[in-house]
C-alpha cells in the first residue's frame, strides 16, 4: 500500500494538542482571547509570558479542569483517555514528614486512580524502576519526597507524569524556583525525554532563555493573545509589538533574548514587561 | 513475675476481655484512618468530630440508646455540616470546623446537664467525655465490627486515590479524579472513625488514638501502606497495655478503686509519640 511509505512520517507528525480559536473569559475579564496553535509528537515547545499572562488558565483548559468560553481543545487526535496528558504543576510542597518515597510517588502515576490497594507486581515495580532511570533519580528514589530539594522533586513529578505514557506533556512553570544549574540539568532532560519518546513537551515560564537551546518552538502569551511559530518567528520586535499593542525591542545578546519597552505612551504596560516581562534580565 | 503484673483475674474478666476486642478494633480502623488524617491537616476537624460526638453520646444517654449510635449520629451529621460550610477550601476549612465545634459543644452542655439532674448522677457525664470501656455491653462488639469495617473498607477502596487528592490535589485532578467527592467521602470515614474511638477512651480524648498513633507512624516509616499497620499496631498496643494497667490500678492509691483506662491508653500514645522523636527520622537508608 501507497501508506507504508507515509507511515512513518505520519506517525512522527502525528498532532499531539491542538488548540482552535479559544477564547476564556473569567468573571467578565477576558484571560485568553481566541489563542490558537497545535503541537507535534517529539517537539519541545516555550509557552512564554509574564504573570497573569494566561499560561496557567491555558493548562486548565488543556487539562479540562476549566471550560472555555469558546472554541476547541483536541489533544492526540481527538480519542482523548485521562492518560494522554502527564502534568507537572507548578507549586509543589510537601510536608518533611509525608510518608511517601518518590517512587510511591512515580507509582502513583501509573494507576493512582485506580480503586483499591495496589498489589505487589513485578511489572508494576519494573515500570517504576524504568521511570527512576529515565530520570535520572536512583540515588534518591527511596526517600521521602518531602525531603527532596527543588530540582530532585522536579524530576520525581516528571517520572510520575511520564510513566502512564502519554501523548502530552504539560509543565507549568517547572523551573522557577530553580537555581541556574538545576534548572539546565531539567530542560536537558526534557528535552532528550521529548526526542526519545516522541512526547509533545509543553512547558510554560517567565524566562525564556534558559529554554532557547532546546526550544523547536514558542507559543508567547500576552494579555491573553498568543504569537506561535519558532523562537526566530515570534521572538522579533514587530511580532511582540504587535502582540502587546505598543512598541517594543528585542535585543539578543551574548546568545539571551532580552524583551524591553520601547519608549511607548502606555506607561503601565511598560512597566509590565520591565518588570516581570519574558527575557527581562538583571544585570550581572 | 507473672502473676505481678497481670493481676489474678485479668484474663478470665469478661469485661477485660470485651473490653480488648473492642479496643484493638478501634485502634487498627482508627490507625487506618488517623495516617490520611495526619497527611491531609485534618486533625482539628477530627477533634471537633469528637467533641461534638459528646452531644450525640449524651443525648442517647437521655433517650436509653447504646452511646455509640449517638456518637455515630452526631458525627457524620457534623461532617456533613462541615462539608456544606466548606471544609475543603483552605480558608474554610478552620472556620468550618469551629463553627460546627461551637454549636456540638453547646447541645452536649444541654444534654449532659438534663442527664445529671434527672438521673442524679455524673456517670453518664464521665462516661460520655472520657469514656468507660469496662463498662461496655456485650451487644456492641458486633456494631463496632460493622461499623469498623465499613470506615476501613471505604479508606481501603479509595486508597490510591485518596493518597494522590491527599499528597496534591492537582495531581489528582489533572488525572480527573473528582477531588471533592473523595474528600468528603473520607470525612465520613473519620466520623465513624472518631465516633469508635469516643466509645472506648471518650468524645474529648477521641482524637489522640485517631492521630498519636499515626502522627508516631509517620516518623518511623516512609511507606504510606507501612504507615497505616505500624499506627495500628501502636494504637492496639497501647489500648491493651492501657486496660492491663487500669486493671492493675485496682490497687493503687489514693482511691484502690481503679484509674480510668483512658488516662493510661492517651499517656502511653503520647510517649510513644515522643519516643519515636527522639529516634532521628529515617530517610535515606531502607
């Protein structure tokens, strides 16, 4: 058959998310205003924006614990079962004390949501052991989680989204309160995660730099509105100006991406984007 | 050596012998479900299932029914209450508690005060705050088996999702599990829980059996399922190691008229709380 030929391709392409015109409006203010943009099986995508930009209500919606207004999420092509997502969210703090290893943690994603006590099983325990490695996380998978610094918790929560084998992979600001090189060692493994297991990775931050290295593509949020397409595309003055409706310049140096105000008239807004605005530096 | 510290008798006595069926029951379906309890931050919810089981308790007194159906009664209705006033917000969860503490305080106030000027007598007071489990009828093993089994089978069923909605609330629902509905289906259970646990050692003291032991668990084991038989085991211990002293406490002054087993069941969970602090938490070695 003429399809053998495609096969691969097809299923290499395969659309893991699509998001169609959506349109969000919570308590008469509009958080998301028809965003629209779709993601493919093994790319690793930036959803970037500064707080309040919309990024947690976008994962809502994506997840289905919020409705949209308007519009269409589809995620693996439509026959959606509760395992196609893996979610990473964004604080998470446990008690020292918690009697919970991390791979009680991982096991939990595997059938959590199952009823009754889990049984001993050897492919049970092999499926875990594969996530611990995957992860990178034997030395510390047998202590409780709670006791786990930032990055060591990061990586317990990405076994625990990755081992129910899904389609989509949603990480809500997992690198905020990371130093700079746990944050590294983090986006490196997900980005080798994403080629390896053909996993749409999405994850959101305020920075964008320390994902430019492994970014295949950018969703930028802004008030709401979304600019999609590679970190060249979107990441240009006009684009980014057009999307925050005043003027603003992208400069690139050193390999970073810093986004500043132009000298605009809207001086709130301004301000917004020096603040806490994507790719804003300090600095050193 | 023996014989000196099981008084003669211990072991024929038909009331110690009830007396230890029903408390190694409570224990284990109280250490069940006092580890989710601990993990969840419940613990003052619990207590005030307790002490508004005090009104249950006394008002069954009044109307000549077995105290455990007030307990019972009572709790669960209190959950409820609490449920509806919002208990699973954070910022509900206090105000909700107090509110339903206050209001079960005052009715117990009532009926324990219409029990002690009609029937002339402060037993029922003593026996509804701070329990009596010598004095138990025969006729309760089998309600507190059924009901014993009911709490702990339903933590048994929602174990897993009961512990990812406990760990984190947003794991649980990104996997959609209905987050409410297991936190109220677990406050149902620990109503049941605390209502038991008021019949042996008493609505005011109900809540050290449920969390001492599981809190003292908790330290000593990194295992959710270790948890739970680890606070059983402590809580059935000090029960039966609390009846055998109350029973050799016939002996003892100033009264030789016996201490009450409550004291010693609550005194032993407590040390053995503190004893388990005093062993540095294991975290890294198996």
């Amino acid at each position: 058959m003429t399809t053998d030929v495609l096969a691969p391709t097809t299923t290499a392409r395969a659309t893991a998310l699509s998001v169609e015109d959506v349109s969000v409006r919570l308590g008469g203010r509009t958080v998301l205003d028809h965003v629209g943009f779709s993601l493919k099986a093994g790319e690793f995508t930036g959803l970037i924006g500064s707080n309040g930009a919309g990024k947690t209500t976008l994962f809502k919606v994506i997840l289905g614990v919020q409705p949209v207004t308007s519009g269409r999420i589809t995620v693996a092509g439509g026959q959606r079962s509760d395992r196609d997502i893996g979610y990473v969210p964004q604080k998470f703090l446990l008690d020292p004390d918690m009697p919970l290893r991390g791979r009680d943690l991982i096991a939990l994603g595997l059938d959590g949501q199952k009823l009754g006590v889990p049984l001993p099983s050897r492919t049970r325990r092999a499926r875990v052991e594969e996530m611990v490695e995957a992860v990178d996380a034997r030395e510390f998978a047998d202590a409780r989680v709670g006791r786990l610094s930032g990055g060591e918790q990061q990586r317990i929560l990405i076994a625990h989204a990755l081992i129910s084998r899904p389609k989509l992979l949603l990480l809500d600001e997992p690198l905020a309160n990371l130093d700079l090189h746990a944050a590294q060692d983090v986006v490196g493994l997900l980005s080798r995660i994403a080629s390896e297991q053909r996993i749409a990775v999405l994850i959101s931050a305020h920075e964008m730099n320390p994902l430019l290295p492994v970014m295949d593509r950018i969703v930028y949020l802004a008030a709401g509105r979304a600019a999609t397409g590679t970190v060249d595309e979107v990441v240009r003055s006009e684009v980014l100006s057009k999307l925050y409706g005043h003027h603003v310049d992208v400069l690139r140096v050193h390999g970073r991406v810093i986004v500043v105000a132009g000298t605009g008239h809207d001086e709130h807004a301004a301000d917004d984007i020096v603040d806490d605005g994507p790719g804003a530096v300090e600095i050193v | 050596m023996v014989a000196a510290i099981f008084e003669p008798g211990f072991f024929s006595s038909s009331s110690v012998q009830l007396a230890a069926a029903v408390g190694a029951i409570v224990a284990i379906v109280t250490g069940c479900v006092g580890v989710f309890t601990v993990i969840r931050g419940q613990s003052f919810a619990g207590e005030a299932l307790g002490d508004v089981g005090a009104a249950g308790g006394s008002s069954a007194y009044l109307a000549g029914v077995a105290p455990l159906w007030g307990f019972m009664a009572v709790a669960v209705a209190a959950a409820g209450v609490m449920e509806l006033i919002g208990i699973q917000r954070t910022r509900g969860r206090d105000l909700a508690t107090g509110i339903v503490l206050g209001a079960g305080f005052g009715l117990a106030a009532l009926f324990l005060y219409l029990g002690t000027t009609y029937d002339n007598t402060t037993g029922a007071t003593v026996t509804v705050l701070f329990g009596s489990i010598f004095a138990l009828n025969t006729s309760i093993l089998p309600l507190v088996a059924a009901f014993g089994a009911l709490a702990t089978g339903m933590i048994l069923l929602l174990y897993r999702p009961l512990l990812l909605a406990s760990v984190s609330p947003e794991l649980a629902s990104a996997r959609r599990l209905p987050v409410r509905l297991i936190g109220g289906l677990y406050l149902l259970a620990m109503a049941l829980a605390v209502a038991l646990s008021a019949v042996t050692i008493g609505a005011i003291l109900s809540t050290a059996l449920l969390v001492g032991p599981a809190a003292t668990a908790l330290h000593l084991t990194r295992r959710p399922g270790r948890a739970i038989l680890t606070a059983g085991l402590i809580g059935v211990g000090a029960m039966w190691l609390g009846i055998l002293l109350a029973y050799d406490s016939y002996d003892w002054p100033p009264l030789h008229h016996g201490w009450p087993v409550s004291f010693f069941v609550v005194t032993i969970v407590l040390l053995a709380y503190i004893a388990s602090r005093a062993i540095p938490a294991r975290t890294r070695q198996t």
